[in-house]
C-alpha cells in the first residue's frame, strides 16, 4: 500500500463517513427504494458521491462557514448534500417540504444562504416565485428532478448531474482540495443551521457546531448511548422524519456515520407501511404522532377481523395488559411469568400484528420531540416493542434524558445522559442543561441567545419539570403553555391533551382555560379511524366536515373525553368540547413544520367556537 | 451505484418527434344509428406534440368519434388515417397494435388484479414469446417480464401511485383508478393518446393533477393527444386546437381563445343565457 491517510482535522460526521469509506468500502451504508426494487450503495460509494458534492461546493467558491441550503424530502442526495457541506466547511441548512413560498423566502434571506437544493419542480417553483433581488446571497439553485425545471431558463438553476460532474472535475485537478478544506476543520465551526419550527414568532435558526455533534454521537450512538448492546453495521434505520429537523439528523446522520448503522430511504412518505414492512428496522426512531397512528392502525385491524381472529386477539391482549402491568410495575425488567407469556403470545398474535407494521425485528423504539401518553408506550411495551420515551431539544442537539433499557419509568422522560449536567431552576420548575452539545446560539440573534444560555453555560429549556425518585425528570409542560384558571389553578393542558389523544379516535386535542372558570377543548377527530368507525356502524359520511358534525361521532368523542376525565382532579376535567370542523395543516398556519399546534393561532381563527363553550 | 432519478417519459417510452406533422385525419365523417345521425360531417387533423380537444353537450357525438377512431364503431362515410394509412374498416387490436391507445369515460379497468397486473396488461402487445416459456418463465418470457415490469415502475412512478402498486384496483378510489387508466394507456407506448374525459368527476386537486399528467405526457413523449373532457378550465389550459361540436354537427375549430369567444359555441354549449365576459368577444 502506498496510499497514506489523509490528516484528519476536528471528528465530524464528514471524517466519520471517510473512515468508513476506507475501512469498509463494500459494506452497506444507504439503501433506497425506487421503482420497486432496493437499490444499494456502498460506504465508499456514499463518500464518492458527497466528496464530489464538496468539490463541487469548491468550484463554485463557497468558503468555510457558507451556507448551504436543501429543500427534498428525505432521498440519498440529502446526505450527499450534507455530508458534503460538512466537508467542504459549509454549513447545511434543510427547509420542509411542506414549507410555503413566504417561508422559503424567509429562511433563504435569514441564513443567507449562497446554494439552494431542490428536488423538484414543486420546490423549485416555491424560491423562483421569491423576486431575484430578494435574494442576494443565492447564486445557484440545483435541482435534482428534472421533469419540469429543465424548461425553466432562470440563470441560477442547474441539475445535479451538471454540478456532481463540475464537482468531479474539480477533484480531477485539485484532487488534495476537500482533504485541505477537512484538516481546517475546528470544533467550534458551524455544522448545521437548524431552524426552530416556532410556536410563536418567526423561526430562529440554531447553529449547531461539530463539537456539539461529537458529543452528541458519543452520548446518543456510542458505547454507552441508548441502544444496548451499542448500535453497528447489523441494525437498519428508515429514513422518514424531515432531515432538517434536529431528531431526524440524529438517526440519519449521526447513527450513520457514528455508529454504521445502514440508513433506508423509502420510497415516499406515503408507502411508509410498506417501506417499514420491507425493511423491518431495529432502531425505529419517532414521534408521538406515529406511534399513535400505529396505535390505531393495530386497533382498527383488530376491531375489522373476523370473530376467530377477535377471540384469539381477546385472549392474548388479556395476557399482554398483565405483561404491561408487570413491566411498568418492575421499570421494564420482566418477570419469569411475564417472558413466557410474551413468547407464547408473540406465536399467536404479536408477531404477526408487529410484521404488519414494520416492527418485527425492533430492539430500540425512541418517542420523542412531543409528551406520549403513557397508555400508548404500555402497549407496544406489553406486545414485545421496546419503546422508551426520551427528551432533548435542537438546543441541546437532543441530548438531555432518555429511559434505559430495565430503567424505565413511564410518565417520564428519563434520566440524564451520563455526560449531561440536568437541574431545575429552583424558582420556576425550569429544566436546564449543561454539556458540550449546547448549541452555539441563534444565527444573528445575540440578545435570544442570552436569553437562553445564562453566563454560566446553562441551557434553558423553557420547560417545566419535576423529578421522579429523583432520579427521572418529568415534563410538566412549556412555561408558556402553562393555564392559570381564573380560579387560581396551575393546570398542564398538554397531560390532559395526551390522554384525550390517547384514544384512537382523537388526532388533535388542544385544551382551553387560561384566565377562565373552566377547562374546556377543541378536539379533531382522526378521520381514517372514525371513518372506518361509522362504516361498520352504518353511518353514511361524505367529508371530514360531515364526518365531525354526526351526532353519533359526538357522542363517541364525548365517551373518549368522559374516560380521560377519571383520570384527572375535578379543576382539571374537561366540561366541554367542540370538533373541529377541519383538519388542521401546516399551509394554513395552524400546525407548525413539526406538526405541532400553534395554539395562539387556533385560539385566534376558532375564537367564536371557543367563546360558544364559555356562554 | 448511480444515483437514481424519476425517469422522464422518453427514457422508458419510444418519443416521437413533436414537430406538428399530422398524425390522424378525419375526414367528413358520417356515423348514423338506425337513421338517428351521431356524426354528421365531422373532419379534423391531430398533429404530433399537439392536444386537441373536442367539446360538446352531453350527446353531442364526442365519444362516438372516440370509437370511430378506435375502431368500435364503423362510419358509413368519410375517411381516416393514421400515419398516412387509412384504418377505416380495420378490427379495435389492430388499430390499437398501429399505436392508438384511450382511456374511457366509465373505467374500464379490471377491478380484480391490482394496478401493478392492469399496468402490466396494457403491456401484452409489447410480449413477443409462446406459452411454453411464459408457463416455464424461463429464457426470453424472464427477460421480457422484467423488461416490462420496468417499462410500468416507471409509469407507477411518473403517477405516483406507488403505494397502490399492489392493491386491487376495485378498492381505489375514483381518482385514482382514473390515474390507473391513464396509466395503461401509456404502458402501450401509444403514438396518439385518446383521453375520454380524464377528470369526469374530480375534485380541484385531482383535477390539477391530471392536468399535469397530460402536460408532461405531451413534453415528454411529444405524441399526439385528443381530449374530451366537461371541464372547461381543463380543456381551454392544455389544447392547442378545440373542435366544438352539437348534434354530431361541428360548429366552431380554432384556438381555444377563439372558441371561447364564439357565440355558436356558447349557445350551445354553455347556453343561451350565458354572458359573455371575454371583452374581444361580444359586439
């Protein structure tokens, strides 16, 4: 052998993913499906593809600390892209897909970023409706769909293929260009500018550093991180969450090139059953929201089989409640009684109704970004899912606390990361952390980021929480969520959210009260499910509209919200509730990128169905 | 391992040369049923890379010219030729063999196999090998399969109906069983596409959807395309030709623009009472 290593600069993802490149060229590192078949590419083929990307980002003269922005859906190229931002010192920023013109418009002139990725027509079309001049710091926008664009004649655009082959050029005749640019690299650089979904205001944009990402690779992926035994080339993660959000780029990315776990890319968002279905993945990573659909899709199953089938279900879900009952009791450590039960039923009915979902092969199961409700994580804990509820913030690049395999306590979202200093602001409840993976601050927001990392280092979170035997933290809910009644009650809406949302019936529940007598909600229903409902109740139905105003639907609201109330005290029980006559949608405003509820938008737009609960 | 990307039409499809060559004529065309005349003097000329539309009242003769051209129905007077041939007289598989592929107005689509078979059988003309080696699938009928298995991902995919692939066809939707025909249609490699009112009972979305189907259909592969279609907004946005027809009678051509303004085609198409926006139209 001749070759030498090249020197290695700061660890980052991009050095990660070159070691792998070299010590292991022909093992799996991405696979995607596409016109039916799973398509492969190797460790060194990844790093060919985004060590062009970087020499291409060269040629065009981006300097360390640029930024470069993607707006795709999750696809191989967004990994291209980012590995190779990273290793050409650019920063990556991503946009949602779902994100509207005016949107765009923001995120490109906030980040002010020089290269723009978009997949295809629909995104094009979002940064071309911007006004050129609007956009002074965008040169070039490469698009990698061709249908349609190609007959645009706009000056900045150019297709992938043109600016993978300028990249390899490039590397023809600088070829020593991106290792120079690598061995530059410093802790401190800028790895991703990772825009904050924003409940309120216009999104902020978090700069998240290589070192921050070092930490978090160890904390999260390595040795000592959640998954145990450590994660490695044997496990499989798909690739579904939006890339541009903190969580997803944990899996994707750090998981990845941190640990070589194999990342699959589906082949869209909406064969994601089927896509799980193929993979059958190890490490499944989530949000509330998707585990409660599975929930529901279990149920929904269940409920429509025929009575054979319904008996055998009936007979192994009984024993499945006793297995839950005995893990949350014993913090996930099974009994004799309790595996044996769990094997028999995963002969009879677990394993097939897991198969069906993509959760087979699952040893790792995270929630996380949004409180679960702890009815949902007993049941995939009672059918043999493993799934833990953690807690992290893009802030802290998602290292806080996790529960751990025999460590579980639900309700909670588990102890401190053994590298993260945790404490609660004596005053306020506030939970504040402390370690190498707080960010580094908000782009060009110096007064935010005071706001938010005090003299001492410490992160404030802007949640309230509470320790458990001391050594959990609960979330009691965001400062700001938090209801005072006007009978002087500090109420959490966000538990009494959950359990409503906890019924498969219910999609979104946002609880009302603040300066009021009494609590009451907003609740929409889950359209497939109640949809499914009424037919086998011979209901006829057309819309969603139609489907929410059925007195009968009403009525089985109104027994998923009786149920929720046993739960809570009297101040804390829901008096009454209207549906929602619409689904709820990030283009109108009313959800954010993230999916979650902009309250102060909802209390806007359905102010005189909130003021009709009051009269 | 390259990167993979949608294919455009054209890398799986032959493409013709959309240089406005005539592909169809029709020529003063008489279709009568028992003396009732569904066709009456109808001529038109449909040209590579074009789309032009015919509309009409319900009854007007619209689908009748469909069937005409297809090869159903076999008009007492008149000519038409494609590609120059005359295919007057000539069985339905023949004609569609020439390369005339349609849609129907009420899905025609086998509701039993699933979208990946019906896809797949709208290739059958495009298999050249016996039973004996379909029933082995070994040798040529293995390499023909998955030659034309790949031919449909990319139909599926340009349609984006992936998550469909394996469902049975009658437990779509509507909207998408017309996606479905649309793309059986197209697995046939058709030189001239006949659609019979693709977005008949579509919502906005559909609606837009379909549209664009069409658009990159007619930029991608540069055949010809005749449409039926009740939406106005549809018909008026992607033909560059629209023959108005009444009582099989044609009684306006021309320019979409022109045809809007034409105050035959209002009386009876849109009827009587209807104003007249268009400024350039009214005197």
């Amino acid at each position: 052998m001749t070759t030498t290593l090249p020197s290695v600069g700061t660890i980052s993802p991009a050095t990660r993913l070159r070691e792998f490149a070299t010590n292991t060229p022909n093992a799996i590192a991405l696979r995607e499906k596409s016109r039916g078949i799973w398509r492969e590419f190797t460790w060194a083929a990844f790093w060919d593809q985004a060590e062009a990307f970087a020499h291409a980002l060269l040629a065009h003269g981006i300097e360390r600390g640029d930024r470069v922005a993607i707006h795709s859906d999750n696809r191989p190229e967004w990994l291209f892209t980012d590995l190779g931002s990273l290793a050409a010192g650019a920063a990556c920023m991503g946009l949602y897909p779902t994100n509207p013109t005016v949107e765009v418009e923001y995120l490109l002139k906030n980040s002010g970023s020089r290269l723009l990725i978009v997949e295809d027509e629909e995104q094009a079309d979002k940064v071309l409706a911007v006004p050129t001049a609007d956009l002074p710091a965008l040169e070039k926008i490469v698009y990698l769909e061709h249908r349609g664009v190609d007959a645009y004649d706009d000056p900045r655009l150019m297709s992938w293929d043109a600016f993978m082959a300028e990249g390899r050029a490039h590397r023809e005749t600088h070829p020593h260009a991106v290792e120079e640019r690598m061995a530059e690299a410093r802790p401190e650089d800028l790895a991703y500018l990772v825009y904050t979904s924003g409940t309120t205001g216009p999104p902020k944009g978090s700069m998240i550093t290589l070192r921050n990402l070092e930490f978090a690779a160890n904390e999260i992926a390595g040795d000592r991180g959640i998954v145990q035994p450590g994660p490695g080339p044997d496990d499989l993660i798909v690739s579904y969450l939006p890339l541009c959000h903190i969580y997803e780029k944990l899996f994707s990315v750090v998981f990845n090139t941190g640990a070589g776990v194999p990342i699959h890319f589906g082949e869209s968002l909406d064969t994601l059953v089927a896509d799980m279905r193929d993979v059958q993945p190890t490490i499944v990573q989530g949000v509330p929201r998707i585990w409660e659909r599975i929930f529901a899709a279990i149920q929904v199953r269940l409920a429509s089989a025929s009575r054979l089938k319904r008996v055998n279900a009936a007979i192994w879900l009984a024993s499945a409640r006793y297995v839950g009952r005995t893990l949350v009791r014993r913090e996930g450590r099974h009994t004799v009684l309790s595996r044996l039960l769990l094997r028999v039923g995963d002969v009879f009915l677990f394993r097939s109704l897991k198969d069906r979902v993509g959760l087979r092969r699952i040893r790792y199961g995270v929630s996380a970004a949004a409180p679960i409700a702890p009815e949902i994580l007993q049941f995939f804990m009672s059918i043999g899912v493993p799934l833990y509820e953690a807690y992290g913030m893009t802030e802290n690049c998602g290292v806080a606390t996790a529960n751990r395999p025999g460590r579980i306590k639900l309700g909670t979202v588990g102890e401190p990361y053994p590298g993260c200093e945790l404490r609660l602001d004596a005053e306020t409840g506030e939970i504040l952390t402390r370690h190498p993976a707080v960010f580094a601050g908000y782009w060009n927001l110096p007064e935010a980021t005071a706001r938010t990392i005090d003299a001492d280092g410490w992160l404030h979170t802007g949640d309230v929480g509470a320790w458990v035997d001391d050594t959990h933290v609960k979330i009691i809910d965001r400062i700001k969520d938090i209801i005072i009644t006007s009978g002087g009650k500090n109420v959490s809406p966000s538990e009494i959210e959950n359990t409503l949302k906890a019924s498969p019936f219910i999609k979104e529940a946002i609880v009302i009260g603040d300066r009021r007598r009494y609590l009451t909600a907003l609740i929409g229903i889950d359209l497939e499910v109640v949809s499914e409902w009424a037919q086998r109740h011979k209901i006829p139905h057309t819309t969603y509209r139609d489907l929410s105003e059925k007195p009968e639907v009403i009525k089985l609201v109104q027994k998923a919200v009786d149920a929720a109330n046993e739960k809570f005290s009297r101040v804390e029980q829901i008096k009454t509730f209207r549906l929602l006559t619409k689904e709820l949608d990030h283009e109108e405003g009313e959800l954010t990128a993230t999916q979650k509820v902009k309250r102060s938008v909802i209390e806007d737009k359905f102010g005189d169905l909130i003021e009709s609960m009051y009269r | 391992m390259v990167v993979v990307r949608a294919r455009l039409l054209h890398e799986i499809l032959p493409a013709a040369v959309a240089d406005g060559a005539p592909l169809l004529e029709i020529a003063d065309v008489h279709l009568a049923f028992a003396g009732v005349k569904a066709i009456d003097g109808v001529s038109l000329t449909v040209r590579r890379g074009k789309v032009f539309a015919v509309i009409g009242p319900n009854g007007a003769g619209k689908t009748s010219i469909f069937n005409c051209i297809s090869g159903v129905y076999h008009p007492q007077q008149g000519s038409i030729h494609f590609e120059g041939a005359d295919i007057l007289g000539l069985k339905p598989n023949r004609i569609a063999d020439l390369g005339v592929a349609r849609t129907f107005q009420n899905i025609e689509l086998f509701p039993q196999l699933t979208v990946l078979d019906n896809l797949m059988l709208g290739r059958h003309q495009h298999l050249h090998y016996g039973t004996p080696a379909a029933m082995l699938r070994i040798g040529k009928a293995a390499r023909e399969e998955a030659r034309n298995r790949e031919v449909v991902e990319g139909i599926i995919e340009f349609l984006d109906i992936q998550q469909h692939r394996k469902s049975y066809v009658a437990m779509l939707p509507y909207g998408i069983q017309k996606r479905v025909e649309l793309g059986r249609a197209l697995a046939m490699a058709p030189k001239l596409l006949l659609l019979d009112e693709p977005a008949a009972g579509m919502n906005l979305e559909e609606t837009e959807d379909m549209a664009r189907f069409i658009t990159d259909i007619r930029r991608e592969l540069g055949i010809g395309i005749v449409l039926v279609d009740h939406d106005m907004h549809l018909v008026m946005d992607l033909a560059d030709t629209v023959l108005a027809i009444d009582f099989g009678r044609p009684i306006a051509a021309g320019t979409p623009r022109e045809i809007q303004s034409n105050q035959d085609v209002i009386r009876a198409y849109l009827g009587e009472e209807h104003a007249v926006a268009d400024p350039g139209g009214s005197a």
